[in-house]
C-alpha cells in the first residue's frame, strides 16, 4: 500500500504481513495475516510513530521516501519495544544515525537489552509533552497493555491517539484503512477478540486502568499498531475492550463453548448428544475437536462465552493429553468465573473427570455436572447426555 493520510501531514505507512504462520511463534494468523501500522508525522520536527517487524523493510522505507528524506525524520517513538514494533530500528538507526529514540523509562532499558542502543535516547515521562510545531505530542504510560514499558502517545491537534497494541487485532489490511471504508468489520472484530484473547487477556485489569486513565481525553482517531484505524466510530473499539476486559471478573456472554476430544469415537457420541440438548434449549453454542483446532481460537471462546461443557476420555488414569494443553493455556490466560459441565468416557478406569476439576479449580469455575461412561455409551446414556446438554443450555440463558 502507499502511505495515506489520516490528517494533514499525519500518515500511515505501515506495511501487512501475509507471510508469517505464527505471531510470537504461538498464534496462527496464517490465513488472517496482520498489519503493522506506523505513522509519520511532518512538521517543524517529523516524528516516526511505532516501526515494524523487519519484513518487507524496502517497502517500510519507501514509503516514508515518497514523502520525506528518511534521514530528515527526527524523532522516532517507541511506544512499545516487542520486535514487531521495532524490527526495523536497526536499519533505520543505520540509515538516520542522528534520528532521537523516544521511548518510556522501563522501554529505555529493554531498548539497550533488545538492540544494544544506548546513543540518541530519551526517556519521556509518563504525561510528558512535546512539541513538534503545530502539532503537540502527549506520552502516556499505560504499563502491561501489554508489557511494563508500553505507553500510547496522543496528538492533541488532531485528537488522535496512537494506541500501539491497545485497541489492535489480527488482520492484514484489504484494501480499507478506515473503520467508515471497510465492509468487513465483522471479520476484524472477530479478530479482534481472538487477538485480545491470545494476547492481552491476561492483562486486562491493566486495560481497564489504562482506559479509566485517558477516559478524559478527547479522541476523534484511534491509530493501533494492528488493525482498522477508528475515525468514524473510535469508542467503539474502547467499549469493545471494556468489555472483554471486565469478563475477567464478571459474567460473560450468554453462550457456550463445548470442547470435546475422541480416541474411539465414544466420546464423541456423547458429544453428539450434549449437543442436540444444546440446540433445543435455544442457547449460542461454539463447538471445538481439541485434537484439530488450534488453542488460538478455542481461547477466544472460552473468553467470551459463560458456560464451558469439557468432553474427554480417560488417558492411562488421567486426562486426555490435547484437552489438558487446552485446559493449561485456559489457565494462563486467566480464563476464570465459569459456569461448566463435564462428561467422558473411560476403560479400565476413570480420571479424566478428576483432573478437569482440578485444572478449573483455580479459575473458580462452577462445575455443576459430571457424567462419566464406562466403554460405550448406551441408549439411555445417550438421553442423559441430551438432558445434560438441554439443561446446562437453560441454566445459562436464565443466569441474571
């Protein structure tokens, strides 16, 4: 893409990312890809916003070059230093040896850590204003959104905040930059979620303090480091991660999330059944095979959704492995205040059932119903999955 402006002399020129299978080596983003957006602003003093991975770096630096000399940029802001943000600093710092490295106290440190960069740093503090000539930049701290040291900057000419990893999401760019331009909103919030969920979710009281925190700023624009760039609606993307922020200690959505995994296909025969009763009781239900979708995206529904039904066979005495790492990454994520059910089959003996409410226990999920079958399910444990199904799908859509 070339660099388009958001406002006089503010641009983006950012690059998108379809090569890459795993963002931090973990999350798949292979199909969705994901952008990495870097803002240039020019005025008395030109200021270069967040940078990128170090991809497609003859594109980064062409951009910029099509509107101004790269080595007359100024200042660059580092409002976060993961390496997707600053990738590329190496060969900028080669490229324009004078430019001045603005970064947060703690960011200063991971500065010298991550690139060995000691020459042309300043620490800007929390609240610390700059001028540039019309235009003014604010720097606000806003730790563990999502490590110590990210912080967001704010134009207060043109009200916009540049929010780094807050407010951004999976999703290369097609074509549309704005929220008011793009016809698949519906897609970029999804990943939204998935990107909240995978990254940020463990840190979301940190969130909400940071949004509690710039709540009195007033903001036209909200220019993440991934995603659509907020004109037409900027809050929308806030209250969106209020929201998911506050499902960490309150009630979630009103839905299910049914995870099952089958060795021989008695489990899944339960599963079958728990899910007919679930679709009579008329509540939203989201359904995973542990064993072929990725922990990514079973995250973003175990965030959003109240009720959880865990499906597993017993594994010599204990849980089946896939469900477990499932279960483990629920935990990291700090996945917790659920309501949840749990059935299975098992051989020789049971266990599954055991470790499942172990692995919750913590995460104060509410276990209400353990169905465990021995071998095969019969006709009658096939009804009892249904009512089990049916029953929990109630209990959730009456839950205040």
């Amino acid at each position: 893409m070339r660099p388009v402006e958001i406002r006089p002399k503010i641009y983006w020129v950012g690059v998108n990312d379809r090569f890459t299978q795993l963002f931090e080596g973990l999350w798949p983003i292979g199909e969705e890809g994901v952008s990495y957006n870097s803002y240039l602003l020019i005025d008395e003093k030109s200021v270069l916003i967040d940078l990128a991975k170090s991809i497609e770096t003859d594109e980064f630096f062409s951009q910029i070059d099509q509107l101004i000399p790269i080595s007359k940029i100024d200042y660059v802001v580092l409002n976060h230093m993961e390496p997707d943000h600053t990738g590329i600093l190496g060969v900028l710092r080669k490229i324009a040896p004078k430019i001045t490295i603005l970064v947060s106290e703690k960011g200063q440190r991971m500065l010298q850590a991550f690139y060995h960069l000691t020459e042309n740093v300043k620490v800007v503090r929390d609240t610390e204003e700059l001028d540039i000539g019309e235009k003014k930049l604010k720097f606000y701290y806003t730790p563990f959104v999502h490590w110590p040291e990210t912080m967001m900057t704010y134009e207060t000419t043109n009200k916009i905040l540049f929010s780094c990893d807050g407010f951004g999401g999976y999703g290369a760019l097609r074509g549309a930059l704005f929220d008011d331009e793009c016809k698949e909103q519906e897609f970029y919030e999804r990943e939204m979620l998935r990107y909240y969920a995978n990254i940020v979710a463990t840190f979301s009281k940190p969130v909400l303090k940071a949004i509690e925190k710039l709540s009195s700023l007033p903001i036209d624009i909200i220019a993440p480091s991934h995603g659509l760039i907020w004109r037409k609606d900027p809050l929308k993307v806030v209250s969106l991660y209020k929201k998911w922020a506050q499902y960490m200690d309150s009630p979630a959505e009103k839905g299910v999330t049914l995870l099952y995994g089958s060795m021989y296909g008695n489990t899944e025969k339960l599963m079958s059944s728990v899910l007919k009763g679930l679709s009579a009781s008329g509540v939203p239900t989201e359904v995973f095979n542990v064993t072929q979708t990725h922990v990514s995206y079973i995250l973003a529904s175990l965030w959003k959704n109240r009720g959880v039904i865990i499906g597993a066979p017993t594994y010599e005495g204990s849980l089946f492995p896939p469900m477990g790492d499932v279960l483990q990454m629920a935990t990291v994520k700090r996945v917790q205040n659920k309501t949840a059910a749990i059935f299975g089959s098992y051989g020789w003996s049971g266990g599954a059932s055991k470790r499942i409410r172990e692995m919750v226990e913590p995460l104060n999920w509410q276990v209400t119903e353990v169905f465990d079958v021995n071998g095969g399910p019969t006709q009658e444990d096939l009804q009892r999955a249904e009512r089990l199904g049916f029953e929990f799908g109630k209990k959730i859509l009456e839950q205040p």
